[in-house]
C-alpha cells in the first residue's frame, strides 16, 4: 500500500480543496474537510 501526503486548503471557509502530493491533476473539493478528503481518495 502507498503512502502519499495531502495538502488541505480553505478558500475563506467557502469551501476545501485537498491536493495530493506528488500526482499531477489529483484533488477533490467539498464543503467540508471531510468531503474534500473523501474526493480525493476516489
């Protein structure tokens, strides 16, 4: 199992964004942090 770190960015608590370090074009947004970690693990 691979292992990758998450960069985890609030735009004026509007919304989430989660990047995923290292994998080009790999994020997810939400409303909330967990939404937004959740995109990014699909």
């Amino acid at each position: 199992m691979s292992s990758f770190s998450i960069l985890l960015e609030s735009n004026q608590g509007e919304d989430f964004r989660a990047t995923v370090l290292g994998l080009p074009d790999c994020y997810g947004q939400g409303a909330t942090r967990e939404a937004a970690l959740a995109h990014a693990k699909q």
